[in-house]
C-alpha cells in the first residue's frame, strides 16, 4: 500500500511537471462522460426497480411523461402540496400542473432565467431554449408565482421566507449540472419523508445523474425511485429518510 501511494504521488508529479495536459486534454473530456455513464448504468442495475417504469422503449415521446405526473399525483401525493419547478422555459409542465390540480390551498413556484440556459449544455449553447424573457400565461392564477433569474441569484431569497409545510414536489428540469446541483442542496436540509423529486434528464450521466450522486452522497438522504419513462429519461423519487426532519 506505500508503494503505491508512492507511486501514485511520484506520477502526479511527473505529470504536473511535464505539463501532460496537452496529451490528455483532446480526451479529458470524453473519459468522465464515459465514467458516469457506466456509473449510471451500475446504479440502474443495483436499485430496485418501480412497478411504473416503461424500459426499454426503443424511442422516447415527450408525453409519456404525463403518465408518470399522473401516478404521482395518484399514488404519492397530498391533496395540498407545493409544486417548485426548476427550469420552467416554455411552461409546458409547468402548466400541466397547474390546470391538473385544483386545490386552492397548493403553491406553484417557477424558477428560470426565461432568457435561456445560463451555460452551455451538451449540444445547446447559452441562450437556448429562452422564453424571451416572458413569463408562462397561467391565466391569472394567483397561486403561481415565478423568479426570474439564476438559481443561485433568486432561490436564497425565496428560501428565507418560504414556509417549510407542506408536502413538496421538486421538478428539476434545468439540465445542467451546476444549476441542478444547487437547486438541491439549497433543500437539502429542507427535504422532508414523502417529498417528491422529478428528473426530466435524469439519464444524462454528466449533469442530473451527476448532481442525483453528489447530492444523496453528501447529504446522506435516501430517496426511493417511483417511477420512470422514457428509459429513466423523465424519473421520480420519494423521500424515504433523511437526517434532517422527521
């Protein structure tokens, strides 16, 4: 075991000190994709699987994803809840919530930049996806209530005032890492048993897989997953323990 921690120093060493950065940085990026794919597939093949889960399907459809709404809403939610969804664009689920559930006493908050994503992501550049700067038209809901902005400019705020009461259902569909990793340790110690996290790009390895194993590793929170569609595209979680609230 020495001689291997030797060994191991010795080489970063060398490394650092015959600049091998430009050998290996053609590939860098490449090998941690790579990583965390066979990480996310390790995970899929250890955890038990939902009776609500449609792989393998050989194509995804964007609609599924209402069928798996819909069980939740059915089978794991309160009849009052706050709905918090990070990453609104459009508001196409955004909107599919509210007009879906009608109790008076239910909160829907939306968080985005609606001028488009922040930072690059996979194959989109910052700026895409934007809503021009609009807020979805909910129609005057007054249950609604949006935050225009990054994460980490508007949710600290939102949080000092935020009653911590009622079940809460957490969308996370702002698809980059560092926006979706923020998102949940801002509630980390927040998150209460039968709270519901949603992935809408859950199997994308490099950013909300990525951020799912950072945050559950670093809070030591154990989430249940309860459904999925799209071949673990769109998937959901409950919150089965947690350390923080009982």
């Amino acid at each position: 075991m020495k001689l291997a921690i030797k060994l191991a120093r010795k080489a970063k060493g060398y490394f650092l000190k015959f600049k091998l950065h430009k050998i290996f940085n053609p590939i860098a990026g490449f090998l941690p994709a790579v990583g965390y794919l066979s990480k996310l597939s390790s995970w899929l093949e250890k955890t038990q699987k939902p009776s609500f889960d449609d792989f393998y399907v050989p194509d995804r459809v964007y609609d599924r994803r209402y069928s798996l709404y819909e069980t939740i809403i059915s089978n794991h939610l309160n009849d009052r809840f706050d709905y918090l969804e990070f990453g609104v664009a459009a508001g196409v689920s955004f909107k599919w919530w509210v007009n879906r559930v009608k109790d008076p006493g239910c909160r829907f908050y939306g968080f985005d930049t609606f001028t488009g994503l922040p930072e690059a992501w996979n194959v989109f550049k910052a700026g895409d996806m934007s809503a021009d700067g609009s807020f979805p038209d909910v129609g005057g809901d007054s249950r609604v209530s949006f935050y225009k902005g990054v994460f980490q400019e508007t949710l600290p705020g939102f949080l000092e005032t935020f009653k911590n009461e009622n079940q809460k259902v957490l969308h996370m569909d702002a698809d980059i890492y560092s926006a979706t990793l923020f998102a949940l340790t801002q509630f980390g110690t927040r998150l209460r048993k039968n709270d519901i996290i949603i992935f809408d790009e859950f199997n994308v390895p490099m950013h909300e897989f990525r951020a799912f194993l950072d945050f559950t590793g670093s809070y030591y929170i154990k989430l249940k997953m309860i459904g999925a569609v799209n071949n673990y595209y769109q998937t959901a979680f409950i919150v089965e323990e947690t350390p923080y609230q009982k």
